[in-house]
C-alpha cells in the first residue's frame, strides 16, 4: 500500500494505518478541523470582499471608458474620485477575511509592510467592516 502520510504534518502514520486514516493522532485531526472551521467562517468575509472588488473593478473600468471620450473636462476626476475609498474597503474586507481565517497580525502586517504592532493598530478596530453596500442600498454580501 506504501507509505501513509498524515494530512496534517506530512509523517507517516504510526503503525499499521487502518484504510481511512488520514491523520496521526488526535491533535493533528482536531488542527484540521479547527483550519476548516476557520476557512468556513472567513466566508462570508471573502463574499464581501470579491463584492468590494467588482465595484473598485467596475469604477477602475467606467474612468477608462471616460478616459477615452470627448466629454466636458472634470468628467474623467468625477469617474476616479471614488477610487481610493473603495480600494480601502477593499483591503479592510481583506483583512477581516485574513483574520477570520486565522491570520495573525504579524502574516497581515507583513504582507502590507506594516509591523504587526501597525496592522493591529491600523485595522484591529475597523477589521468588522459593515456588509459592503453598493449606491441605491444594494447589498453586494449577505448580512
């Protein structure tokens, strides 16, 4: 049969392995159940944040298409003016999908070139971003 792995860690299972074992030992399985936990839980985060995304997306694509036509100035910095607020909420919904996920402030931190005491003092209290809603009441995530 070979040689059986734990899912988990990567060693081999002690022993014998029973057809169907997967990790080795009870410390290793309750790990994976508490990662899986914490991946489904983190949902409802990542629904917002690809919500938040499409509309920094839709709002990136509707300033090129102005870019590209002939109207009354200003028309271009109307279109790019709601820019920097959605790609804030972006990484706000980013976060708190990280964090809901199981990320520490150091992994957050590092990944944005912030220190982790910054991270923390930076998103710890925004990190519960409401449900992003869209202009005209839209909800772009479930509650």
């Amino acid at each position: 049969m070979g040689d059986v792995r734990c899912a988990w860690c990567g060693g081999s299972l002690p022993g014998v392995a029973r057809p169907g074992r997967r990790y080795c030992g009870p410390a290793h399985r309750q790990a994976a159940w508490r990662a899986r936990q914490r991946w489904q839980s983190g949902a409802q985060a990542r629904a917002a944040m690809a919500a938040a995304g499409a509309d920094l997306l839709l709002q990136v694509q509707l300033a090129a298409e102005r870019a590209g036509q002939d109207d009354p100035a200003g028309c271009c910095s109307a279109a790019v003016a709601r820019v920097p607020e959605l790609s804030e909420q972006l990484v706000l919904l980013a976060v708190a999908a990280d964090r809901r996920a199981g990320a520490s402030w150091a992994q957050i931190g590092a990944h944005l070139g912030l220190s982790a005491e910054a991270a923390r003092g930076r998103f710890a209290r925004r990190a519960r971003p409401t449900p992003w809603v869209r202009e005209g009441g839209e909800r772009g995530a479930p509650a």
